[in-house]
C-alpha cells in the first residue's frame, strides 16, 4: 500500500528482518537492549485515493535517526490496545513493566514512503477499509498535532541503479517501497512495474521513467487477491523471462500477499531461474492473519513454502 495495515488486511518470506523482537501485546519478548521509542506529530494528511492515506510527520527525533541507504525502510508504529486507558507519548518498556500483558502496546509494520532526516519530516502511506484493523482507522482520523511512537527503521533493500531491467511487483502494502525504488532510479533505467489494486478509480501516483512499462491489475476484474498479478507476470514482456531463463542483468522486487508470494517464487525463482541473489520476495500479509500471527507463523511458512518448492 503505500502501506496498508498488515496486520488486519480484509482484502489486503525471506525477509525475516521485519521479524524482530519487538513488543507486541500476544507475546512476551526475549531479554534485549532497552529501545526507546522515537515520537513524532501528524503535520497533515492526504487522501491519495479513495482506499489510500498519506500522514506526514515532523519531530526532532527524526532528524537523529541514522540514515538508511535504502528504498524499503520501514518502522513499527506503537498503538496503545482497544480500550486503554493511556496514549502516545508513551514507553513501552515502562507499560510492560506496570501493566498485564493484555494491555501492552500493540506494533504495526509500516514502510516510510519518504524522509527528510535534514528538515525532520517523514511520509507513511496507509491503506484503509473502512473500520477494519488498527492503523487504517487511526490515519483516517488522523489531525494535525496528533503524536505517535515508533521503533526502527529497519530496512536491508534498494534497486540497484546500474541492473539491465527491474521487475516490481505487488498489491497496495508493496507500494510505497516499490515507488520509494522508482523515486530512486534513474530516469533512464527499464523496469516492468505490476501494481494490483481495488480498481481503476484508485491508482496512486507512480513516477514515470522513460522506458518503464506499467501494468495495472484491478482484484474487480480479475475477483483474486494476487492472483491476476501471477498471471500477469508470467505472460509480461520481460526481457528473459518468456524466453526461458532469466537473465543476470534481471533484479526482482516481489512483495504483498504471502499466497501470491508463494505462487510468484514458483513462478520466478523456481521455473524462470531468476538467481536468489537477485531476488527480493517476501510477504508482507496473510489472508485470515493479523500482523501478530503472520510474524509468529512467517518463518515456518517460508521454510515450507522453499521446500516444497526447491524440492520439486
């Protein structure tokens, strides 16, 4: 999405970075390093589309963080849990402490769309569906002066601006780090960009470079949730792939559903050969799991997802 809540996605991998050991109100985390929260305020929002939230913040703390060399940078934004009687600014260390675990903070995994550690300002996109899950709801309503805390950023990903072609591919929470890499490119650079959405009334803004072809998949049409993406992929015009093996010069950045996730490294990694090495593909969401239970179930399902697959 620009980022949609992945933890409570109604329509909205490797990647075990974003598996940290950070407090969640499920589950007790192991003995670390005290971590304090950055704060920041909502300077304004912008509805990007109908489904898509842009907040911008500012704060002081922002202009601490050690910058990050990376398109896919991401913080895990503290919510306090439905009916608590306390809001940001809060220590989470210092809830956990005093109070059961019921009532610890809740986390969200969120990709910065943009930061400007120099001015102190930060963009996160959020998808919202109405009422549904946590963050959506809270950006919706989000007003000038709200504060909020995060952990982070994390983030180990960029395009690589000298590839023969990029292939990108997602739903709506792949889209701020797939238009972060986009921002980053040159203009010169080839890339196919496969971007699954509600419909054709919600497309948010993507930078056009010059030999960039872009595909949209709308779930109206197609009635799946990542699977008008596998479809399209493997019929696109990418240099290699309908020929057979991928090429070296081919980098690959696949995010979003984790069931599209598991068909599209079949897809990619298993009958194009597109090298490991070159491939970034993860799933950020499940359907039926909030964020808690898609980060404690994430490694056993990519561990059987390989196997399966690498064994055929």
């Amino acid at each position: 999405m620009a980022d949609q809540d992945r933890s409570e996605v109604p329509c909205g991998a490797e990647e075990p970075r974003r598996d940290e050991d950070i407090v969640t109100n499920t589950e007790a985390a192991p003995a670390c390093p005290r971590r304090t929260p950055t704060h920041v305020r909502v300077e304004q929002t912008e509805r990007l589309t109908r489904d898509l939230v842009r907040v911008h913040f500012s704060g002081d703390g922002l202009r601490a963080l050690e910058p990050k060399p990376v398109t896919d940078a991401y913080v895990k934004l503290l919510f306090p849990p439905r009916g608590a009687d306390y809001a940001a600014p809060f220590d989470p260390e210092q809830i956990r402490a005093e109070r059961p675990r019921e009532e610890w903070p809740v986390t969200r995994t969120y990709t910065i769309r943009a930061i400007d550690h120099a001015a102190g300002t930060m963009a996160i996109d959020f998808v919202v569906h109405g009422d549904a899950g946590l963050a959506g709801p809270w950006a919706a309503a989000a007003r000038a002066g709200d504060v909020i805390g995060f952990l982070g950023p994390g983030g180990a990903w960029a395009p690589e601006s000298e590839a023969a072609h990029h292939l990108f591919v997602g739903d709506e929470s792949a889209y701020p780090a797939i238009a972060a890499a986009l921002d980053a490119l040159p203009q010169d650079a080839a890339c196919t960009v496969v971007l699954e959405v509600a419909d054709a009334s919600v497309h948010p803004p993507v930078r056009a470079l010059a030999h960039m072809n872009l595909v949209w998949v709308h779930r109206d049409e197609t009635r799946s949730h990542g699977g008008g993406l596998v479809d399209v992929v493997a019929a696109a015009d990418v240099p290699g792939l309908r020929d057979g093996d991928a090429p070296d010069g081919l980098r690959v950045f696949v995010h979003g559903n984790a069931e599209m996730i598991k068909e599209m490294r079949r897809l990619l990694i298993v009958e194009k050969s597109v090298a490991r090495a070159h491939a970034s593909i993860s799933g950020y969401w499940r359907p039926g799991h909030d964020e808690d239970a898609w980060q404690s179930s994430k490694r056993e399902f990519v561990q059987q997802m390989e196997q399966e697959q690498d064994r055929a």
